[in-house]
C-alpha cells in the first residue's frame, strides 16, 4: 500500500502532482507535517521531507505553505521559492488559499478535519490549493478562489477539476444551532438526527463550486471522514484537538 493518497480524477493529468500524507502509527509524532502546533520542529521537516521523497518528483520542485487563519485571503505565488517549509516563518502570512501557473511549484495545506480542497484547470495550466474549515466555507473562499483563477489567469470554470481530500464528514460534525443561521441557504447540508445537527461540509464546498460555473461531475469527494478513520487521519475533533496534520499538495511538472 502507498504511503499517501492521490487522486485519479487528477492523476489522470500526468503533469499533475497531488497527494496527501497519511497519520502513520510507526513514524516519528505520527508522521504530522505541522511546523506550528508546538512539536519538534527538526523531527517535522525529517517527516516532510520523507513524505516528499515518496512522491518520487525529484529535488527541483519549491513547496508553498500559508500560515493558514480561517480566512478568505487568497495568495497568487509568482515566485520560485520554498515558502514555510524549512520553517514556519516564511510561510505566506494570514492566508488560507493559494493560486499558480508556474510549473514545479507544489502549493500545499495543512489539516487535521478542515477540509482542504485542490482545483487543477488543465486548459490554462492553473492550480490552486484551498483550506476550507467551516469559517473559511462561511466566508466562501473555495467559490472566491475560482473567481480569482479566472480574473487572473482567464480560467473558465467549466474546465476546472475540483478533488477534495479527507475532511470531518457529517456523520462526525456535530453542530450548535447558530450554524443553522450561517449556513441557511444551504439547508441540504444540515442535517438534523435525535434533535443534534451535523453539517456537511463537502456538500455545501461542492453547490459553492457549482454556483461559479464548475460542472457537478468535475467536482470529486474523497469518501475519507477523518473521525471516522482516525487510525489513518488526524482528526482534531475526535482527538480532542491534536497537534499532528495531514498535508495535500498539488503541483505541475514542466
Ligand atoms: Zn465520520
């Protein structure tokens, strides 16, 4: 078995790189790739770069990583470096989305129940990567960054593939009541069972996506719940909080 996930709707692209690392029992802190959650920083960058090493892309690609805050904040990276990899302070500040047309650049996000969304227009050779929590969903970023891809780079967004990775799915999100107000247009994704409500939030990243323009079938679940399969996945919420993340990357190769 591989020791990560990708995802056939996009490795259906060759050029197209994506993953995301699995929780590891036999690895050092459980294979966590999070430089800013407390533990050893020396014993994070030796998973991270074990994990890029099992991708097999060779040593020339450059790895983004935002400090991601729940936000909207949208980044287009239009520079060949390493960004919070090595260390957290070079990380792309208050940012929980990241855009690029520029080859060997793996854009990455960091998870442990959010929902982190990759998007790949193989028409103009975009790509994005998209850290979706239900604030950031709230504020619509998966739908913004799309806009963004097309305002900058003139992606239609018809032509956009959509791959979510594992994410908490509704059998395990419990909800209090006030997201039946912030999440009202999309009753769909509440769910209401013995007076408790769960909310999916796929479902309501995935009409988001529908409204600007990208098609039902280009959009694909990962079908994981990280509470549900927490021997293989983070789960902040299962865990009770938890230091360690998933990383999912997406990139191209020239
Ligand atoms: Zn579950």
């Amino acid at each position: 078995m591989k020791d990560f996930i990708s995802y056939p709707a996009l490795d259906a692209f060759t050029n197209c790189i994506n993953a995301t690392s699995l929780k590891m029992q036999d690895k050092p802190l459980l294979f966590s790739q999070a430089l800013h959650t407390g533990q050893d920083p020396k014993i994070i960058t030796q998973n991270r770069k074990a994990f890029l090493d099992t991708l097999e892309i060779g040593k020339d690609f450059k790895i983004v990583l935002a400090n991601q805050t729940h936000s909207d904040h949208i980044a287009i990276i239009d520079t060949y470096e390493n960004r919070g990899w090595e260390e957290l302070e070079s990380a792309i500040p208050d940012t929980d989305a990241l855009i690029t047309n520029k080859k060997e650049i793996l854009l990455g996000i960091l998870s442990a129940d959010c929902l982190p969304i990759l998007l790949f227009d193989p028409k103009k050779e975009v790509i994005a990567a998209i850290h979706a929590g239900w604030a950031g969903t709230h504020k619509r970023i998966a739908p913004k960054t799309v806009l963004k891809m097309a305002e900058h780079f003139g992606s239609n967004p018809k032509d956009i593939i959509a791959q979510f990775a594992p994410c908490i799915a509704p059998c395990c999100y419990e909800v209090g009541e006030e997201f039946q107000e912030q999440f009202k247009e999309y009753k769909e994704a509440l769910i209401e069972h013995h007076d408790t409500c769960y909310l999916d939030i796929p479902l309501v990243n995935n009409l988001q996506l529908q409204e600007v323009g990208l098609l039902k079938e280009n959009i694909h679940q990962s079908g994981i719940c990280t509470a549900c399969e927490n021997e293989r996945f983070f789960s902040y919420r299962k865990e009770g909080g938890c230091s360690g993340r998933m990383l999912t990357f997406i990139g191209m190769k020239s």
